[in-house]
DNA sequence: ATGAAAGCGCTAACAA
DNA sequence: TTGTTAGCGCTTTCAT
C-alpha cells in the first residue's frame, strides 16, 4: 500500500504538510526534534515520497534515460549495470530503452523517452551523427562512447592499447598483422582501425585489412579463410565476438592458436574469457565509465559545463597470443 | 523543449483543455473535426502529454520495474529486450534495476522501485520466498522463472526437453551420466535436477550428481576432473555458462568433445553458440516468456485474474553431443 | 522555524 | 459533444 503522503503525516503530528515537506527536502529548515518525529512517523507508516508529485512541482523526474544499441551484445550488460549503479547512488533510477537489430528506430525511442526523463545517456556507435542530433536536440544528454558535435560525451580511447597490441606481435616476431574492421558507420570501428593503421606506418610489420564487417561471430569465423589465405599471422580483431569467431573460424581450419596464429580482440567481454584459449583483449574501465557518464549527465540537467572525459583501454594478454621476444 | 500542454493548445484552438485532454485519452469522445485540429497542432508544437502529470492524475504511471539478478548473466539481456519490447508495444517503459552481484539487496530495490511504478516483473532465482513475498507485498507483480505461492507467475519449464537430453545419451551409448547441479537455493536449479533424477529412476543408465555450484565458468572447468573421476561420459550441466566452463575443463585435461564425452547445457545463451564445437542445450522461448510476463502484468495492475503461464523448454542438438544410435 | 496558498499538467466527475 | 471544477501529492514563495 502505497497510501502515506505528505499530509497524512502532517496529520498525525499536527505540524504542515509544508514542514513535512521540508523535513525531506530541505531538512536544515526544519527543527530537529520535529524532523526526527516526521521521519520516525514517516517510517512507520512506510512514506515514500511521490515522485510524480514531485516531478510535476519541481520539473524533475529523478529519471533517466539509456539508450543502447544491443543489450543483446555482451559488451553492454556491464555498461547497463555500471550506470545504473552510478545513478542509484544519485537516487535517480534508470528507464531503459534497446534499439533491437534495427537501430532505426532510435530516433523514435528517443523522442518517447526524452519526455519521462531529466536526461538522457545515448550509446548509438551507428546511428548518423545529424539524425542523433535531432533527435536529442533541446533535452540534456550525454553520448557514450562517441564523440559527436556539440554534445558533452564520454568515451574509452583504445588507441595506445591496440598499438600496444600490434607491437606486442611485432615484438613476438609477427610480419604480417591482419586487421579486421568493424562495420563502416561504427565510430568506434573507425577509431580502432585508425590507430592500427597509424601504429603500421611506424613498423616495418606489414598490415592487413579484412572487411568491414558487421562484426558477428560468423563474420570472424568467415573470415579466418581470409586470414589464412593472406600469411598474416598474427590478427587484431574489431572486437571480441569477432575474435571468437576467428579462433572458431581457425580451429575449423585446424591452425593453432597461438602456436601458428595470434589473435588479439577488444572489449574483454564475457566471451574473452569463457573462450578456450582465453582470449587476449582490450579491456575497458567500464565502472568508471558509468560513474562519469551519470556524472556528465547530472552536470548537463543541472546547466554546468562538463568537459568530454576520455578513459584509456588497457591490453590484456591471454592464452590467444604468445610470449613476445 | 517541452513546454506544450494541453493548454496551450486548447487556447491556440479556443477550445478547453479537457478536450485536448479527451482527444488523446478517450478520442471516441471528441468531435472528428475538433479532435483532428488538435492533433494537427499538438503535432506542430511537439506537444506530449506530461507522464507525471497523468501519473498524478490517474494513479497509473505508464512503467513497470524489472528486477533481474544478473544482467551480467547472459542469461538475462534476451529476457530484457523481450519484456521490453513487449511494454513498448502497450506504451510502457521499463524501469531496471539490477541486483548485481549481492543479491542481499533485492528487497530493498523492491522498495524502491515500487513507488514509481505500476506493477514489478521480478525475476529472483535466489532470494528467499519469505522475503520476496514481504518486499512484494501490497504491489502487482508477476514472477519470472520461479513459482511463488500466491503470486502468479510466467516460467519455462524444462523437465521434458532435459529428460529429453539424458534419453538422448543414454540411447547413444552413454551409461553413466553427470549432474552438474546449480545453486541450491536457485528454484531453477531445484527443477531441473529433479528433472533429471526422475528420469533417471526409468533408466538404467547411472545417474552423478555432482555440485551444487555457483554456476559460474569456473565451477564448471574445476568440475571436468570430478566428472572425468566418476567415468561418466556425458554430462548434463545446470545452465550453458558452466556447460562452457566444463568443455573448457575437459579441454584442459585432453579429452574430446564429443568423442570421449557429450555435454548438454540449458539457456542456449549466445556463449553457447560461439564455444566451439558449438554446444548442445536446451532453448527457452524468451520472446513469448517477455510477451507473457508483460500481459500478465498488464493484468495483474487491471486488477483482473491471471493465470500462472508455464512455456516449454525445447532442446536443442549441436556439437557437444553424438548421434544418438 | 512554520504555515497558508498557489500551482505543476493532467484526468474525471458533473453540468450544460 | 464540450466546458467547469476539483483534485492527484508535492514544492515553493510569501507571510508570520
């Protein structure tokens, strides 16, 4: 029964509904012995204030709003579960909206959300960047891992990781470095593959570019043919489930790994580390990531400033990749 | 901006709010030619009805709180898009809330969720029904994958396709057969042993228990030597995750899958499809457990009868398994 | 430090 | 079919 307001307590104690109001809202404006008979008799009775209520006198929900591409996609649980730990920690809760396979519709979803929320935190690697625009124009936001235009984002660099990466099967004597990209309207796909390709300028190891690919399993383990077929032996791989479906795709081929091939994904997703060998990988601070993101976001609702914030991915070397030397 | 109301769309037309107001709630009320103009401008200005506002008025707020142990859990993000994807069909949004690890805490994410919302989807394989009973106590809800006692719920079944499962082997051959049981408090985990332990009685193939478990990757890898001791050649796992973790282990102690021994999981999380050889499970239809979950909610907050909705579990054959003969 | 009163945007009788 | 009038529970001036 959610039947104790405000006033029931005021009531009881014979004090205003204002006064109980306060106790909540503005506890210094009240006296101390009143606030800890409003809050004992408010406990009792089970109060829990109405947001709604609240909501409509103050224009603020205590709500939020996340947008995901994929949930299905085993780099975005812990995402989830990081931001909606960071906004419980603010007492606001979190209203979240899946794009599906048919990331079309997130314009949609964002204009219903955008009405119930204070704010929005948008992970959409695809969408266009002039789409996203209009449809967030005009409600705070902030964008999770891609930059775009004008809007405050956070977002996890990989760059120096990669390059430590491919350094890393340099150094192990690799000549040949395959790079598998992730799909063409993906920001992230093009950051990853850019800083591959910087790195190779600087190394006397040749590169190798496979796809775009849509960055399935069954893309990565299409694609090991490919592999094979281009002497590379060492592979950077878009991202995890790609790289998985490349050691599928290898096995089927019955290379080695890492014995004749190393393959190197990125997000360290569950799937990194279930897989036999385990995979090596990028790792993202993804707790992190969810702190700053719900922080940007309370800075954006409240009209501060917020500075883009960058974290940095950091490799981490497992079963799918040899010693160096 | 979200500036436009019912009023001042009702002024732009010289007409009163309550018929704006009509025109969306209960359109058969209003005139065709009115209603349609304040379509047309509530389209112009970019009008939408304040959720709160309503929320207020009516006492419905238009969203539902999902409770999920784990969304890490693979198991979990299907189940999610499915139920919201379900709501979003009725105009409902889903509020998350995630247990995380300390499933301590899911009482009290009850208690906060249930002031803002119109009724709760809980999904809590481990908590005590005692306690789940008391935090749910006085707000709709519908139970997910668990009976409880007064509650109506929406499960999927998986004693037949298990059954099912262990006929299989036995039928190619396999004569003694492990049970890696899950949690012991988990009411899935009760289930399906005792599956299993009933078709066993039929059979004269041997039946080991092995575990309970956490169901983690872990549990599983460290179990392939208990199961190799015991001489079973097939393997029937809780869940897909420590169905995984055992292909890894036997990986680790040079057996061969299917070869020298078959496993079976349940969930067919999308692990299971990229772990190599591709492993044999049983698949729920999440889809209709989301569609059902939602419905029967929907029903639950109407204040109607509902019945409890119990789905089947289907099993299905991929490389971890030989054919049966 | 506290109370009175107005108002947030909407819905729901009740009248007309 | 439409308008009037009260609220829904809370916050917030403005007085006191």
């Amino acid at each position: 029964m959610n039947r104790a307001t405000i006033y029931s307590i005021a009531q009881e104690l014979g004090v205003s509904a204002s006064t109980v109001s306060r106790a909540f809202s503005r506890p210094d404006l009240v006296r101390d012995s009143v606030r800890e008979q409003i809050v004992a008799t408010a406990q009792r009775l089970g109060y829990q204030p109405n947001r709604f209520a609240r909501g409509l006198a103050t224009g603020r929900t205590g709500l939020i709003g996340l947008l995901v591409p994929d949930i299905t996609n085993p780099f975005f649980p812990p995402v989830v579960r990081a931001i909606e730990q960071a906004a419980a920690g603010r007492d606001t809760d979190v209203l979240l909206a899946d794009a599906g396979v048919d990331g079309m519709a997130e314009p949609a979803l964002i204009e219903r959300l955008r009405a119930q929320v204070d704010g929005l935190l948008i992970a959409s690697p695809r969408t266009s960047s002039a789409a996203l625009k209009e449809a967030i124009a005009g409600t705070p936001a902030v964008v999770i891992n891609r930059a775009l235009q004008g809007l405050p984002s956070v977002v996890v660099d990989n760059t120096a990781a990669l390059q430590q990466a491919a350094q890393y099967m340099a150094d192990s004597g690799h000549r040949k470095i395959a790079l598998l990209c992730g799909p063409a309207s993906s920001w992230a796909a093009s950051r990853r593959a850019k800083a591959v390709r910087r790195w190779a300028e600087d190394s006397d190891a040749e590169l190798v570019e496979l796809g775009p690919f849509e960055a399935q399993f069954d893309d990565g383990r299409t694609a090991a043919a490919d592999i094979i077929a281009s002497g590379a032996t060492g592979v950077l791989a878009f991202d995890d489930l790609m790289a998985c479906g490349v050691l599928a795709g290898l096995a089927d081929h019955g290379r080695k790994v890492p014995d004749d091939i190393s393959v190197v994904g990125c997000d360290d997703v569950l799937l990194a580390r279930t897989v036999t060998p385990a995979l090596s990988t990028v790792t993202a601070p993804i707790d992190e990531l969810g702190r700053h993101a719900v922080q940007a976001l309370a800075q954006v609702v409240a009209g501060e400033p917020v500075e883009n914030v960058k974290l940095e991915g950091s490799l981490t070397l497992r079963g799918t990749t040899t010693p160096a030397g």
